[in-house]
C-alpha cells in the first residue's frame, strides 16, 4: 500500500530558526502568537528539507529542518522525502535528493547586511550542490523601527563595479561605499521582489517577507562590520580569490532593476516577475468558492494568508486559516481542492529542477 504521507495534505509546523540578527515581531503577529515580540529567531523555515549552513568541517546541525502532522503523526519532511523522493518531491525533482524549493517567513528587525548567493553553476563547480540560491520577496508587511529608514531594499549595483574595487570595500569593510552602490528603493505590503543569483542585495529594517528560493542556505556577506560575522565565514570558507567570481558586478539601469519587481495582490495565478521562471514558482489562489488549482506536479508549499477553508486531496483533507501554511506533496497535486468557509487567500510556492 502506498504511504498515504506521498498523497494526502500535510500541516507544517511551525519552525523558528536561529540567525545573527534580531527580529520577527511581524512573524509571530502573523502567525497568531498572542505577544510577539523580535528574538534571535526571526525566521520560520516553512516545510523546510534544507539544514542551515555550517562552515566547512563543522558537522551538519538539524537547524532548518521542519516537521509535518498528517492526522496526528508527525514526521520530519527530510526523513519522509528520503524515504519516497519521487511521491514527495515529483518525478523531475526526485534526482536531486530536495523539494526543489526553500519557503521562509522571514522578519527584519534591523537592516540585513549585503550579501550575495551564487549561481547553479557555480554552486556546482564550487560548493557541491546543484542549486544555488536564486530568492524572491513578498512582501507582506511593514513596520517602522526606530532610528531607521522607512522600509526599504537594495538590489543590484547602479553601476559596473571593478573586481579590486569591490574587494577593496570588502576587505577595508567600507560600508558606505558599498550601500551608495546599491539601488535603494522604498517598499510596502503587496511588493514582489526577484533576487537574481549573484545580485547582492540587502533587506531594510521592519520589512517582513515571505520568502522563496532555491532549497540552500549560501550567504556570500560582502558587508561584515557591524554584524557578528567573521570574515572566514563571510566567503563560505573558499576565499575572496574564488569567491568575487560569484557576484554579479555589472551595474543595472532603472528600467532594468524594474524587471525585477512585482505585485502579489490582484490577479490570481502567476505573481513573479519572468525571470523567476527557471527556479521557482508562486501563485496567488484567492477563492470564494471551492476550486481545482492547475499546479505543477512537484512538492507544494501553501501559505495562508487571509480567511479560512479546507485543503483537500484525493485521500485526505485539512482544515487551514489565516497565518498556517501547509504543503501537498507531489503525488497529492493532481487532486487538490480549496474549499472556503469564509473567503480564502494562499500564496503557493513550488520549485523548478535544475537543468
């Protein structure tokens, strides 16, 4: 008999991880916490099969790896995913040993530093793994912080950077040439952000994301002073020699960084800009009435984020609300069904394999 875990709808729990930096206020509120307040674990790591990064030779934590319940059984989704890759992840996923995707509810109490991921390809010839670390930002709420900027993102360099010269502000950790270089844009609830691989970026105080990416956790941190990171572990270990190769130090123009940017709210269906194509997928399901979504046939993450219903497959079902997420997974796809009680609104994020 077919385990019923490759087919039916699984609750996620909830899964805080631990980071260099405060935050999550916004996180807990949304989450139904009754007294949220910003701690050391500012991130939920939502249906998650990836470990948190540990510097080379450290031996691997659990940190980041999430469980699920189906009926009261709870079992951690790496484990389940071992054990049936092709029911959980999807046939075209199944090969890389993943879900093909990271979703994170993500929570910034204070600026995040600049940083950078690498690209497939150089994460292949580099770091061991077939993905890199593509991400995009859905923004779905913002606070003010005191003594900060409104909220507001960085992204991309606004001109071509020579390479001795992003090493030199680096290395010298002069962050105010590393932030005027950047695009600075304001941003609220309802944005959408693509984070292309390479392309550093920062994330502005009292911004709280919901936030999809490929299923690993390289940081390559171009801006160190300030922040509680040592510099050995600011370039994974490798060294700025190999690692300046990994970002993208071409300039953007205005009209290009618009590419990058987008709206979740409106329109189901679809919600990223085009260039999210290769890595990952997001759609917006809002129903007033019960409905079959058309999904891929992969490993499926669903954050709620309005109302209340029923998540329904072939050979089971699951009651959600506002501030849940729950995931189907591959085998389960084909069948599924929301049926509202009151009006419902889900963000459904799924990953695209390496090619």
């Amino acid at each position: 008999m077919a385990d019923p875990w490759a087919t039916r709808p699984w609750r996620l729990l909830p899964n805080r991880v631990s980071r260099f930096y405060r935050g999550g206020l916004l996180l807990g509120r949304f989450r139904g916490q009754s007294d949220p307040v910003d701690s050391d674990r500012p991130e939920d790591w939502i249906g998650s099969a990836t470990r948190a990064w540990t510097p080379p030779g450290d031996p691997p934590t659990d940190e980041g790896l999430s469980d699920a319940d189906v009926a009261g059984s709870v079992r951690r989704i790496a484990d389940v995913l071992a054990a049936d890759p092709v029911g959980v992840a999807g046939a075209d996923l199944a090969p890389t040993g993943t879900t093909g995707v990271l979703v994170k509810l993500l929570d910034a109490g204070i600026r995040l530093p600049v940083h950078a991921h690498p690209t497939r390809s150089f994460a292949r010839a580099h770091l061991g793994s077939a993905f890199g670390k593509a991400e995009a930002w859905l923004v779905l709420g913002t606070r003010r912080i005191d003594g900060e900027p409104p909220p507001h993102v960085r992204l991309g360099f606004r001109r071509d950077v020579a390479r001795d010269e992003l090493r030199g502000w680096i290395e010298d950790r002069r962050t105010d040439d590393l932030l005027e270089a950047l695009h600075d844009r304001p941003t609220s609830p309802g944005d959408v952000w693509f984070v292309p691989p390479g392309t550093p970026h920062a994330i502005g105080a009292g911004v709280f994301i919901l936030e999809v990416q490929e299923p690993t956790d390289f940081s390559i941190v171009l801006e160190t002073r300030g922040f509680p990171i040592a510099m050995a572990d600011a370039h994974l270990g490798l060294g700025w020699d190999v690692m300046l190769d990994a970002i993208d130090r071409a300039g953007r123009s205005d009209a290009e960084l618009a590419t990058l940017r987008g709206s979740w709210t409106g329109a189901d269906g679809p919600v990223l800009p085009p260039g999210a194509a290769p890595f990952f997928r997001v759609d917006r399901i809002a129903v007033g009435a019960a409905a079959a979504p058309t999904l891929p046939p992969v490993f499926t993450v669903g954050v709620v984020t309005a109302g209340r219903g029923i998540v329904r497959t072939e050979t089971g079902e699951l009651g959600v609300r506002a501030g849940e997420a729950f995931a189907v997974p591959a085998g389960g796809v084909a069948g599924l069904r929301l049926e509202p009680t009151e009006p419902l609104e889900v963000l459904v994020a799924s990953g695209v394999g390496p090619r």
